[in-house]
C-alpha cells in the first residue's frame, strides 16, 4: 500500500474491455483491494485460509491476490488449462475453502469436479453467471459488502496489515512441471520481498515504465515478474487481450517492458526474416547490412569503443531498418526479458543487432522466482546471467545447480519427504537443473536433469541445446529429442505451419493446404535438410537420425506445454510411441528419414 500511498493518481493498470481502453489509478487499485479484503472478512474468510483464483489474466486478478493476502489469507492460484482432475488434485490438496473463478466456462468446469471439494465453501465469480443450480457471488456484490464493512471498521485493515509476519505464508503455487503430480509449493511475504527488491536492484525500473501482461497470471513467472515487481515500483501494467493479440497490444499500449518466453521473440525473429526474404533484392541487401552492422556494435559495445566508421554508419541503418522494429514492438520497447526456457543465440544476436538486447533470466517457483539476471549492458549470449544480490549458487560434483538464500521456499506442501530430498543440511537447494558457471559467474542452463538421456552404449546427451538449435530453423517451430536407451536419437518434429506453407507456395508445389503439405516427401527433405545443417557439430551419438512430424502446434490445453511453452516429454512420448517405436522397428532401419 506504500505504493498506493506514494502515486495515487498514476496509472496501475490498463486494460480492454466493452472495446475501449480502461485505466485505473493506483489509488482506485487500492480502494478496491480495500474494499475485497473487508468483503471477504465480511463473509468469514480467516487468517490462513486458502484461496483459490482460477482465471485468465484481467485485473480482478491482482485486486483479489493483493486483498487475500493483505487480511492473512493464502492465494492458490490454478491454471486454466488443467484437466476438472488435476484441479481438484490442488483444490484438495490446498484445502482451498474459497475460490473465483471468471466466467461460465470455468464455473462449469468447476463443477465437474464439486463432489471431490467438501471443504469448498463459497464461489466467487468475476462475471454474472446465471441459471446455475450452485449458489455463486458475483464480485462486484462482495466489493459492496466489503464497503459496507469498512464503513462500519474503521482503521481494521491497517490493523489486519500490521498482524501479519513477513514470515507468513501467503501463496502456494503448484509446480507446473514436465512429470508426475504438481507439487505445492509453499512461499512467504518476506521471499517475494527479497526477490524483487533483488531483481529491480539488477533490472532498475522508472516510475512510467509499462509492462505488458500476457503471459498467466497463474504462474509465479508472470505473477512477480510482470505484476507485483512493477507495483513496487509504481509502474502501469497493460493487460493483453491474449497471446496471438501481443503484437497488436504492443502497438497500442506501448509497452517499456516486456515479461515473455522465449518463443513470442523466436517468433518475431523468424516472422521479421520471412518478410525480407519475400521482399524485393535492394530491401534485403539493405537488412543484411544493418544486422551485420548491428550484430558487429553489439560485439564492440562488450570489448571496447566502436571504430568510428561503425558510429557514423549506426544512424543510417537505425533509419532504415532498426525503427521499423522497434515500431513494430509499441516503438517504446527498453526491457525485453525473456525466461522459462533458454533462448536460442540466434534470436538473441538478432535483437542485439536491432539494439533491442534480450535480458535473460533464470528462476524457479522454489526461489520465489529470480535467481539469476544478466546485468543490462552486460549481458552475455548462451548465457541467463549472475545470481542477483543475496543468492548463491555452486555447481554440485554431478552438474547440477544448487541454491542458496533467503528466498527458498520453506518446502512442500503435505510433503516433508520431499522437502528434504530437495533441500540440504547446509540450506542449499537442489534445482534438478545442469549447468556451469563460468570465470565471472555467469551461469549457463545446460538442461533439466531428468531430461538427459542416456542411449544404450552409455552416451549421454542434453537435448535442450540441441532441440533450442533446431528451433532457430524458421520451418521448426517446436522439437523434443528421443532416445532413453534406444541405439540412436530420434525427434518429434513439429513444423513451423505458416512458414512451411510459405515455402510451398514460393517453391511452387502442388498442395494446397497442410493436410496435403505435411505427409509430403518435399516437407520432409526440406526438414532433414535444416536438421541436418543444425547437427553439423555435434557429436556422431548426439545427431538425430530419424524423425516424425507432428501435424499440429503443441498446445498446453492438451498438456503437451507447460504454462511456459516447455516441452513435457513424457506426454509426447505417451500420446506417440507407436511413432516413436516405427522410427526404431529394425525393417525400417533402411528407410524414414536417413
């Protein structure tokens, strides 16, 4: 509320909706949260029950996580895109006696699972849903309540404030994860605190910075990346209206900051190339030189001064090709971040060359989020950067990242076991990651540990690097290496669909959609040729020598991506083995794709 306090009449938010544009003051945010929290005091919410909010992103969203936990309460927040099972795995499991859910669809989906919920007392819901057999609350009753409340109170909410330790917990977030049950995560008031005064001590932000929103709230990337960091800060935070939306709401809002994964700036990269290729001889004479420009001042700005012809040549390829960039980004674009996943150096070099360097970071839910951020102007490609203050990391003997700090998480929820494999005698944290730390103390991501894969001859081979290299393919939108202890590696391929079809029509080929395109044996050659450009320099036991191309983008809806656009290998390898085994039946060794 410090924020409140400081910048009542600044922006907090923006947002769409009834198709115009909406801001509210931090000091409209504050009355709101205000208002929640008395309302769901009014209605018994206590000290330490839980919360659930299962939404999309929209900024009822922040005012019910800010106001559960500014009266004690717990936030759970759930994913959408759970199955009517996993949800009542974490409802249970969390205990959740409240949740608010946004719309009909999700109402209905709740209710597909209200027989597992008995503790489940109350519906709270966004948006009026009508002709419904369970008693719901619309929220805009519980706000009037809660004015009520605070009416008739006054001074209990700062009372309520001052009650809570910073020791508390206040969220328990439920690990996504690429295998097995999610696990719940349970975090205090005083690691997200760490966290951000941290990062922005790294990443400092300006009070009129504009973050935009699009990835879910319901992860703690987005949650304390995107939302709570900027609200410290008293930023404004734009919400988009949804993913395939991101460009257009850039455009319109004008972000400074941009909270992401990897893949959205992949796929601006590809999507920028894929215009100058079909552009006119001069147009593409003019882009090579000005990424090449580019690409040689980011390499100086890190060694040196730059020769005083690139400086004089700077201006002139900023003209003609960087502020078409940036213009497209909102043309107010500072902090690009990117997380999740590791980003491929190709799409790094690319925004470096367009001056727009991508700031990598690398965090877990178990950290309260950041551990580490590669200082701006300082930043170093392949690489998610050097631990923010109070972190520390040490690479254990087998490769894997341990950390340690005031940010870990006090363990698992229900699970003590668990909490103590992960969690050592001396306080470090075992992330279940690879990696190196080099010379300066930068840490580069090598892979997940049970991700590595282990052919059987006793090679093994981290296939993160190698699928994040076959994806700088433009005609490669996704790849998730085979091979646990088979004789060779093989791929799940999914193409690029809007480029391959691209291709098909420059090359002139008789298909006319992708239900034809994709069983082609053009689409293959043209796939086992960039795979095989991309595998030049890997080891014989690390190249793939077989693949299958999937005929539809990955989805995380269908469990096959993780809230963050990882791969979940084990899905993949159960919705495909009978793929998966043809690549390795011995009467096909002469064939597929070799």
């Amino acid at each position: 509320m410090k924020t409140v306090a400081a910048h009542p009449d600044r922006n907090a938010f923006r947002f769409r909706r009834g198709g115009r544009i909406i801001s509210m003051s931090y000091r409209e945010f504050g009355d709101l949260v205000e208002d929640l929290a008395h309302g769901l005091a009014a209605i018994g919410l206590k000290h330490h029950d839980r919360v659930a909010i299962l939404s999309e992103n929209r900024v009822e969203w922040s005012i019910v996580d800010f106001a559960v936990m500014s009266i004690g309460g717990i936030v759970v927040p759930v994913y959408q895109t759970l199955s009517p099972d996993q949800m009542a795995y974490i409802l249970m499991d969390s205990d959740v006696k409240v949740i608010f859910v946004e719309n009909r669809y999700y109402f209905e989906k709740l209710m597909q699972i209200e027989d597992q919920l008995p503790e489940l007392k109350t519906i709270l819901t966004f948006e009026a849903i009508r002709n419904v057999d369970h008693p719901t609350t619309i929220f805009k009753r519980i706000l009037r309540l809660g004015d009520k409340h605070r009416a008739a109170r006054p001074g209990w909410f700062e009372r309520t404030l001052n009650k809570i330790s910073r020791d508390d917990i206040c969220s328990i977030v439920y690990t996504s994860g690429t295998t097995g049950d999610p696990k719940g995560v349970l975090l205090r008031h005083s690691g997200f605190i760490e966290s951000i005064i941290n990062t922005e001590a790294v990443l400092p932000l300006k009070p009129d910075d504009i973050f935009l929103s699009f990835l879910p709230l319901s992860h703690l990337y987005e949650r304390v990346a995107g939302n709570w960091t900027p609200l410290y800060r008293g930023c404004c935070i734009a919400f988009a209206r949804s993913v395939p939306t991101v460009i257009e709401d850039m455009q319109a809002f004008h972000p400074t900051v941009l909270v992401s994964v990897p893949r959205l700036f992949d796929r601006i990269t590809h999507g920028v190339r894929q215009k100058i290729r079909e552009s006119g001889l001069i147009r593409r004479l003019i882009f090579r030189f000005a990424e090449k420009l580019g690409n040689r001042l980011a390499d100086v700005r890190k060694d040196g001064k730059p020769h005083i012809l690139l400086k004089l040549l700077r201006p002139v390829a900023r003209r003609l090709v960087f502020q078409k960039l940036h213009r497209y980004l909102g043309n107010a674009l500072r902090y690009p971040i990117s997380g999740g996943a590791s980003l491929s150096v190709e799409t790094a070099r690319f925004f470096d060359a367009m001056e727009l360097p991508i700031i990598e970071g690398y965090g877990l839910t178990e950290t309260h989020l950041v551990v580490t951020l590669n200082p701006p102007g300082k930043h170093r490609l392949g690489s998610c950067g050097t631990p923010v203050p109070g972190i520390h990391i040490k690479i254990a003997d087998d490769g894997e990242i341990l950390v340690r700090g005031k940010t870990i998480m006090n363990g698992y929820h229900n699970a003590p076991d668990l909490t103590a494999s992960v969690i050592d005698a001396e306080g470090w944290f075992h992330t279940g990651d690879i990696g190196v730390l080099d010379e300066n103390n930068y840490l580069t991501i090598t892979d997940r540990k049970k991700n590595i894969i282990v052919i059987s001859s006793g090679e093994k081979i981290a296939p993160a690097p190698i699928e994040a290299k076959l994806k700088e393919s433009p005609y490669i939108d996704e790849a998730c290496l085979i091979g646990e202890k088979r004789d060779f590696i093989t791929a799940l391929i999914v193409p690029n669909m809007q480029m391959v079809l691209n291709w098909c029509r420059d090359e002139k080929l008789p298909y006319e959609d992708l239900e034809e395109l994709l069983p082609s044996i053009e689409l293959k050659r043209l796939l086992k040729h960039e795979i095989n450009l991309r595998q030049k320099q890997l080891a014989w036991y690390e190249r793939i020598k077989k693949f299958v191309i999937l005929d539809h983008p990955l989805e995380i809806r269908k469990g096959e991506l993780t809230p963050t656009m990882k791969v979940r290998r084990t899905v993949l390898e159960g919705k495909y083995w009978e793929e998966i085994d043809s690549m390795y039946a011995k009467e096909q060794d002469k064939g597929g794709n070799e």
